[in-house]
C-alpha cells in the first residue's frame, strides 16, 4: 500500500485512538443491524434446462446479499438472561447470553435484528436441511440457534462444532440465536434438498459473520469524538 499523507494521517490518528490498521477488502461489506432478514435463505433455482441448484442466501425485505458479503449485528440491548432456558442451553451459553429474540416484535422494540430461516421457489415442502460444516477458529464464545421451547437447531462451542444439522417442511419460520459473549463469530453453512425429479441437491458451502457489540460508553463516545476533533484539528492547520 502506498504511504501517502492520508494514509499516514490515518495511521497516526487510529495510533491515538489505541486501534489498529485494518485493510479492508475491496468489496464492500454491509452491516445489517435490524429490521426483518432471512438470515438463512435457500432458493431453488431452475431454468428448464439445467438439473435445479440451491442458493443459499440472506434476505431482507427489500434485498438480496450474499452471505460473505454480509455482517449481522448483535447489539447490546441483545443481552438477556437465560433463566427459564434448559440446562442445555445454560451450559453452552451462560447465567446471561445476546440473544436475538424469536418474537418479531420483542426484537422489532429493542431495535435488534428480526432473524429468520426462509426458503423460495421450490416445487414442494419436501424437507429442507441446514448443516453447519465448519466454526471460526477465533470465535470468542458458543452459539446456540434454537426454538421458543429450548430445543437447539444448531450450536458451536468456540471453534467446535455441537449440533450440526436440522430439517424442516417450513416455508419460513424465526428462531432464537444466542451468543455466550462479545466479539466477531464465523461459521460454514450447506444445504441439502432431495428432489423427486433430480435426487439430492446441495448448495455451496457460505461463510456467515455475526458480530456481537458492546453498549459504548458516553464517557468513552465523548473522549473519542473529542480525539478525532482534535486530530482534525491539528491537520487542517498543516494543510492552511
């Protein structure tokens, strides 16, 4: 990368700010933090010619991404406590989890992500599997994907897999996904279909990020706006 004054104006002031350099793909990531999307969205695509193909993918309301290109927000307001949950539940999330409510309108209110598992254009109900293949080595804690009964679709304990597959005939349905702490978490997710006309299809395996954020503190928000004026400040008298 080219060390031109930007670049070093930037280096210094995330140097001030305690941060890091990143660099940032050249694609462009979107960050979804709330309102209704199909966080697992497998579509059946054919065109009359060609044996069909499963396309698994997130779906909001009004958009269609591809999972890699995709970062799902968790953010504080998620932080509930598991009492009432099962003994499962609570081993593999803690006395407390962010957990993205199954009820539309609980997470609609607590400005939180509305997460689903949908499906499109298939030819039947015929059962739908989701497997999770592979978790982030840097997971920073469990996941849990599971019903308003504690019945659990899917989990991770750290970089391990724990259940890793379900079924269903649904069309579309929510379910409660639950992290044990902060941080960024990745995993591997296929899914299968068994057509009457062409026998077992399977999508491409897609790589899915949540990150789970803490609240930011107003003495925090305060001190680092107050360093970027600064930093700004100082530059702006280079460049006169």
């Amino acid at each position: 990368m080219k060390n031109n004054p930007q670049d070093r104006f930037i280096r210094n002031l995330l140097a001030v700010l305690g941060l890091s350099w990143i660099a940032f793909p050249a694609q462009a990531v979107t960050v979804i933090s709330s309102g209704h999307v199909d966080v697992f969205e497998v579509e059946y695509e054919q065109d009359g010619t060609n044996r069909p193909t499963l396309h698994l993918g997130v779906h909001t309301d009004t958009t269609h991404f591809e999972p890699a290109d995709v970062i799902l927000e968790v953010g504080a307001a998620a932080l509930t406590s598991t009492a009432g949950l099962s003994l499962d539940l609570v081993n593999l999330l803690g006395e407390s989890a962010y957990i993205l409510p199954v009820d539309l309108e609980v997470a609609a209110g607590l400005g939180l992500l509305e997460a689903g598992v949908g499906r499109a254009g298939f030819p039947d109900s015929g059962a739908l599997t989701f497997s999770m293949v592979a978790a982030g080595s840097a997971n920073p804690g469990n996941f849990a994907l599971f019903t308003s009964s504690s019945s659990i679709r899917l989990s991770t304990l750290g970089s391990s897999v724990g259940s890793s597959s379900f079924s269903t005939v649904s069309s579309h349905l929510h379910y409660n996904w639950g992290f044990s702490a902060l941080g960024t978490y990745t995993f591997d997710l296929k899914a299968t279909y068994t057509d009457a006309n062409f026998g077992l299809l399977e999508s491409s395996t897609e790589t899915y990020t949540f990150n789970v954020i803490p609240e930011p503190s107003s003495g925090g928000l305060f001190l680092a706006g107050m360093t970027v004026f600064a930093a700004a400040r100082r530059r702006i008298r280079r460049l006169v």
